[in-house]
C-alpha cells in the first residue's frame, strides 16, 4: 500500500521524526529509509533504539493514528496509475489483494478512500505472525483469493516487499519509488504503473514464466 498504492511514506517519516524527537532524539531521512517496507514491530524497535521510551505496540498505534490524521487533513495521494490499473484489472475480472504491513484499521481507511471494489481482500500487518520480507502476507493473501501463489504477480515499491513476494513464488514486479529496486531480484522492474493495464501484467506473467520454465 504505501509507496506502492499511495505516496504515504512522507507522512510515515514526519510521524516518525516528530515522535523521535520529542524524546530528544534525531532521525534523518537516510534513517527513515530503513523502515521502508518494513514491518511496524520491526519498525518500532528500530524507533525504541532512538530513544522514544515507549512499547512497540504503542508506537505502533501512535505512528498509525499521525499518519491518519495527514490523510484526512493533507490528502491521500494516490500513485501514479495504481488506481487505474486497479479499476482495469476490476474490469477484467482479475482477483487482487492489497497486502500491507500497515495495521488493518489504516489500510481499511485507505481502501474506503477508492471509489469502487478495488480489492477482494486484504492482509494487513495485523493479520500475519510474520512481517515481509518473510512470504506469509503472500501466501495468506493468495489462500484467501482462492488462487495458487504461483499465479499470482505480486507488485512492489520496496525490497523488503520484493522479498517477501519472491519467496512466496509469485511473480515479482517492482515498482521503485523512495529507494531503489536494482540487485534486489524482481523478475522484472517498471519506471511506473502509468499507462498500465490488466493486459500489461498478463503479458509480464507469461512471459516470466515461459522464461522460468515454470509449469503454472
């Protein structure tokens, strides 16, 4: 969701780096960096470490709660060409899941936001016992649609993210925005999902796995 869907991790980096320093502490954007994509718990502790003396889980819901707040006052702003590709791959007939390591309750007022049925599901940092880059919020995901994972393409922003989809067995398309993608392992990497539809990914899918040599 963030970074991929919507361009939230400015508001994630100013929430983190208000909450640092009212403790005292610094963070700087090379700092904020290293959360991308992460897990909030794994986040949290990495915070704990600068100096905010507060419970994983309350930092987590402090972070989730100022990040709100910059949505409903600053706006969501949607990528570019996600909300459409998502309405293309509706009309197509596709299945899709949003699978977010962000808390259920903020990816829900997210996808409230998309002014048609964008997703069949959604797995959130909350629904899973491991965060990416491990391949549970994938394999859940695709347990829940009803489909094998080796169907599925899994499309990301971040390489926590593009190794959590790569190791579920999808195939893995990465989507750079705030940090690069290079050496990371996607099978393939687009500048950006403007201009992109259904019929785009479905060529992508079957040219990855004719390539592979995968039986799917």
């Amino acid at each position: 969701m963030d970074g991929t869907l919507v361009d939230t991790e400015p508001y994630w980096m100013a929430a983190e780096t208000a909450l640092i320093e009212s403790f005292g502490g610094t963070w700087t954007h090379e700092d904020a960096l290293q959360l991308v994509g992460s897990g909030l718990i794994d986040s949290a502790i990495i915070i704990q470490n600068a100096g905010v003396e507060m419970d994983a889980e309350a930092i987590v819901s402090h972070l989730t709660d100022a990040v709100q707040e910059s949505l409903r006052t600053q706006g969501v702003p949607f990528r570019p060409g996600a909300r459409e590709l998502l309405q293309d791959l509706r009309d197509a007939g596709i299945p899709t899941a949003l699978v977010t390591m962000s808390l259920r309750r903020m990816a829900l007022s997210v996808v409230e936001l998309i002014d048609f049925e964008a997703f069949d599901i959604v797995v959130a940092g909350d629904d899973v016992d491991n965060a990416k880059p491990h391949p549970e919020p994938y394999l859940q995901a695709a347990a829940l649609l009803g489909v094998d994972i080796a169907d599925a393409v899994v499309i990301e922003d971040s390489p926590t993210g593009l190794r959590a989809g790569i190791a579920s067995g999808a195939v893995a398309l990465g989507v750079p925005h705030i940090v690069p993608l290079d050496g990371v392992g996607a099978h393939e990497l687009w500048p950006t999902l403007a201009d992109r539809g259904a019929t785009d990914l479905s060529e992508l899918f079957t040219r990855i796995t004719s390539l592979t040599g995968a039986t799917r």
